[in-house]
C-alpha cells in the first residue's frame, strides 16, 4: 500500500496546474493506510465517542471494520448512515442544529475529506480563512488590519442558513470542474442524501451539507470558492486609477508655505524674521488639518473583501452609492449562481468611522490627525485610514453572563457590574475551579489579544472573574471572599496547592500574566497542516497489528482498541484501568474476550 503521504502530495503537486482533471480518486479509497492516518486523527477528538444511529463509537476500533469498509466501497454497496440529529446554543441564544454520524461514516469522510483538500487547498483564495490549515479568525482580521486601509464604507455579509441551503446539484457541478471520477461524485453525492434522524423519524436531505460531518467544511470552501472567484473578478472591475489626486486647498497652501520658508532664510531683520516663524507655525497647523489628498475621489476606486466561511467582510474606497450597487450585486449573484440568500438584517452597509460587526470584533477605521516621524525625521499623519480592531464592553459582558460570573446592581441612578459566585462549580475540588477559571481567561485573552483596546477590556473581563472565583470559593469552604483571598495568596500570586494521585504536590496559580496585545495573533505554525499530519512512531495501528492483548497479554489474531473520553473516565479499581492509568493513555488494545468484559462492565 502507497504511503498517504506520497498521495496527498502527488493530489497536491497536480493541484496547481490549471485545468487538471483529477481521475481515478475512488481507488485511494481502497488504501488501508489512508483509514489509518484517518483513525489517528480522530481518535483525539472526544465527540467520536458519542454514539451515531447505530450506536456504534471509537470504542471497540478494529481493523476488521476497515476491510469490511473498503470492501463495501469496492463493490459501491457502502451507504452511510442517517446522522443523529442534536441542537448545540448560538451565541444569539438560538439553537443551531447538529448531525452527528456513525463512526464509520466519520472514517470515509476523514479519508475524502484529505483527498478533497489536498486537491482544493492550493487553488483556494487568499482571502478565504474558514476551515483551512494555516488560517483562522486571526489570519482574517489581521487581514482586514492590514489591507482596509483608507476605506470609507463596509459591506457587512451573512449568508442565511448557509450549510442547510446549499445546492446539491451546484455543489457536483463545481467539483466535477476539477473531478472527472464519476464513482468518488457518486459517494459524495451519498453523503449529502444521507439524510438525518431525529425524535425517531427520518428526515430526507434535499439541500445542504450534514452539518457535523467531516466533509461539510471543505464542501463548504469548495462552494463558495465560487463567489471568492467572483469577487476577485468584480474588483478587477471596479477598481480604477493609481491613487487619490492631491487636494488643492493642501497644495495651495503647502506652496505657500514653502515659499514663506523660502522668504524666512533669505530675512535678515530679526523683527520680520519672528513674524515669518509665527505666519509659518499657523499655517503648518492648519496644513495637518487638511488632507493631502482628496478623500472622494471618482477616479480612484478600491475594493478590498475577505470571508471567514459564511461571513464576509468588503472594504469600499468610494461612494455609498457604489457600496449599495456592490451590495445589490452581491445578492443577485449569490440568488442566480448559488442559489443563496444574505441575512437581510445581518448584511449592513456601515459607514468606515463607524462600527462594522466581524468575527465577534468591531471594525473602524481611524481618523486621528497625530503626527508622528518617519525614520527620516519628516511628520506625517501615518495613523489617519489605519483599520482599528476593537473589544466592546457589549462582548466582554455577554461573555461574563456566558459564564454566570456577574450580576447587575442598581446604585445612584448607574447599572454596577458586580462579580457572583458560580455555584454550579462548587461540587469541584479548589484546584479544578481555578483551572476552570484559568481556562475561560486565557481563551477569552487567546482570542482577543489581536484588539487594539485589548488590555483595558481583557483586564476588565479578568478582574470580574477573579472576584467570582473567590466568591465561588468562599462559598464552597463556606468563609468570607476576604479570608479566601488571605489563604491563598503567596507574593502577590493567587495560588492552590493539591496533591495529585501519586502523593507529588502541584500548584495551580491564577493567571497573572498580563494582557499585552499581539499584533499578529496566533502563530501560524500551531494551525496544523493536514497534509503533513500523519502516523506517530506508534500508532494506534501498530497496537492492533501487534497481536498481543495489553491486558491479558494472550495472542489473538484480532485486537479491539478500548478508547475512553477522558482519563478521568477511568474506573481505577478495574484491572483495565489501572493499566491504563498507569500507561497514561485513554487507549487499550484488548482481545475480544477482554473487550466484552469491559463491555459488560460499562453496561
């Protein structure tokens, strides 16, 4: 068998040539390795030990299942199964629904979902961040940063139900630009009418991706590819002119100036020279008032756009008569060529001084008229047009509520913040409700430390949930906040001592790190690069091919790999879990007469 490396490789070298039609993909399919790397990369995820319609989990993996699968797909009488349908909260308080399917069908999507990036990624667009190695909502808006300068207008876009709408028939007919194997079309085609059950009936799918599988992301991208295409052709259009013309109220007055600077050197009268100083010092004041260019300018337009899945985000150098037309553009194309509708209450022209809504952040464009120098000494108005991402105070207190940290007071007339305890976390030891706060901070800091007002606002959000935590733990050990804060803080940190299983001491100390911005976000490099991710030393695979029970230690020509969702899920007082815990893994490869007894046991 071909290493899935050296396939996905070749599928990508062959990607960047133009009109390259992929055939013969369906046999990758038949590769016994490609389910391998597949079976290492899901088993971290812990939803796949939620069970499918089938009832069937990572739990029980063996290699059996693989050949039978590929022998299914052979003979094309694989079918996958309805996904069980679940609804998870939106932000907005709505519920969004969830397919979950059945570990099977998570494994050929894995495997399709590989072949299909590895084809698409290279030719995607620069501006598409959703769903991709390498990207994320950082890369969109330092994007957006770093390339909406100077706009005067936003365009703000949702797409309405997007994944429950997208076409089929477009869909195939997108892939099919690029795909000419008719049997891999028809299995993907098998998966988008898999349909879902929900309360015990089966619902048909005539429209959209299975929201939770595998392959509906890269479906996704694939889709609207399409409309990035679209974009770059429509500002290859509306761009024009090579830059704003000067503005004559600024030049006339810089030339008199000048001139006035010319007449200052030339003065030999002490008098008129001070007369000169005081002219030129009023008019260098005025000169940083005015623009030096024009800011409406009708030969010099600009477009700028970038989408993270479903949103988008344009940037207009124009008028708001061009922002409308661009709009109304949109919304036809995405009608007649996607079969698409925008959120009319979510797709908004925004003026720039205003507040565009993106990714949870606040885009404005700055107009200060500070000078600062160049490295040449000369001043200039280097932040006026600069894109500014901002933390609303409207963010941080939804993210407080998210957490039931806070509660709102009444004093004078003004609406108090005021820290709660959380008494949900009061069943869970001291050192695992600082961890958990621990969590919530920094993932609130992760996320918002590319915003320009990061530091005010996350120190707002920190100190809110500081004060909860000692609330919470006043309340847990039944003492006051005061004394809370006495007992366990140690040179100016906030920490708790506890004993682990083994008898050694940890400490968990709350986060006291600061909150310093960072302009470029995330590393890069942490956004793994699913084409290089593949087989460990060893392998879950290798495990099972080892023959030999890790429990019993009796050979058996076919293994089963236990899988637990957290290592806390372990019974410590069952033979298979002290060897787990004393492995350290939330894997045991076991015969078949040690996987039923586990089976019994969990029962």
């Amino acid at each position: 068998m071909r290493n899935p490396q050296l396939i996905l490789d070749a599928l990508c070298s062959h990607s960047k040539v133009s009109n390259y039609k992929f055939e013969r993909l369906y046999r990758i399919l038949f590769n016994e390795e490609m389910y391998y790397a597949a079976y290492e990369r899901l088993k971290v995820k812990q939803g796949n030990m939620t069970p499918g319609t089938d009832g069937d989990t990572m739990d029980g993996m063996n290699l059996m299942k693989i050949t039978r699968l590929i022998d299914s797909l052979k003979d094309e009488t694989y079918s996958p199964n309805p996904a069980k349908r679940t609804y998870i909260p939106k932000k907005n308080g709505k519920l969004r629904p969830l397919g979950i399917p059945s570990w099977n069908d998570k494994l050929v999507q894995e495997v399709v979902r590989m072949i299909l990036q590895a084809i698409y990624e290279g030719a995607f667009s620069d501006r598409s961040h959703g769903f991709r190695p390498h990207k994320s909502c950082h890369t969109a808006l330092i994007q957006i940063q770093k390339t909406f300068t100077g706009v005067k207008w936003f365009v703000e876009g949702d797409i309405k139900g997007f994944f429950d709408n997208i076409d089929h028939e477009i869909l195939i007919e997108i892939l099919r630009e690029k795909i000419s194997d008719e049997r891999f079309l028809r299995l993907i085609r098998k998966f988008l009418k898999a349909g879902y059950i929900e309360d015990w009936k089966f619902h048909e799918s005539y429209h959209g991706t299975p929201q939770g599988g595998i392959i509906s992301p890269i479906l996704a991208n694939i889709y609207l590819d399409r409309f990035d295409r679209y974009m770059a052709n429509y500002a290859d259009k509306f761009n024009k002119g090579k830059g704003r013309k000067r503005n004559p109220e600024y030049f006339n007055l810089n030339t008199k100036t000048c001139a006035l600077r010319r007449k200052f050197r030339n003065e030999t009268d002490e008098s008129k020279k001070a007369e000169l100083r005081v002219r030129i010092s009023q008019m260098q004041a005025k000169l940083r008032t005015i623009p030096c260019k024009l800011d409406i300018d009708d030969d010099y337009k600009r477009i700028v756009y970038t989408r993270y899945a479903d949103d988008f985000l344009i940037g207009v150098i124009g008028s708001k008569e061009d922002s409308e037309r661009i709009k109304a553009d949109i919304t036809a194309y995405m009608r007649e060529s996607l079969h698409l509708e925008l959120s009319p209450e979510k797709t908004l022209i925004t003026h720039a001084q205003e507040k565009a809504k993106f990714l949870g952040f606040d885009i404005t464009v700055f107009t200060s008229e500070m000078m600062s120098r160049t490295k040449n000494g000369i001043l200039q108005r280097n932040h006026k047009g600069k894109v500014q991402l901002l933390l609303n105070s409207e963010t941080v207190r939804k993210a407080l509520e998210k957490y039931e940290a806070v509660e709102y007071k009444t004093e004078n007339g003004k609406i108090i913040w005021k820290p709660k305890s959380r008494t949900k976390l009061i069943a869970m030891t001291t050192h695992q409700i600082l961890d958990r706060f621990n969590a919530e901070i920094r993932g609130f800091y992760n996320y918002y430390c590319i915003a320009n007002n990061c530091s005010g606002q996350c120190s707002s959000f920190a100190y809110i949930m500081e004060y909860s935590l000692c609330k919470t733990l006043a309340q847990k050990l039944n003492t006051t906040k005061a004394k809370i804060k006495s007992k366990y803080t140690n040179k100016g940190r906030f920490v708790i001592s506890y004993q682990t299983k083994n008898g050694s001491i940890k400490e968990s100390v709350l986060y006291n790190q600061g909150f310093a911005r960072k302009v470029n976000g995330y590393d890069a490099q942490q956004f793994q690069d699913s084409s290089s991710e593949f087989l460990p030393a060893t392998t879950l695979v290798d495990r099972l091919k080892s023959e030999v029970c890790e429990l019993c230690g009796q050979k058996s020509e076919l293994l089963f790999m236990h899988h637990v969702r957290l290592m806390s899920c372990i019974d410590k007082d069952t033979p298979w879990g002290k060897q787990m815990l004393n492995r350290r893994r939330k894997t045991l490869a076991v015969c078949k007469s040690c996987m039923d007894i586990i089976n019994q046991q969990n029962k």
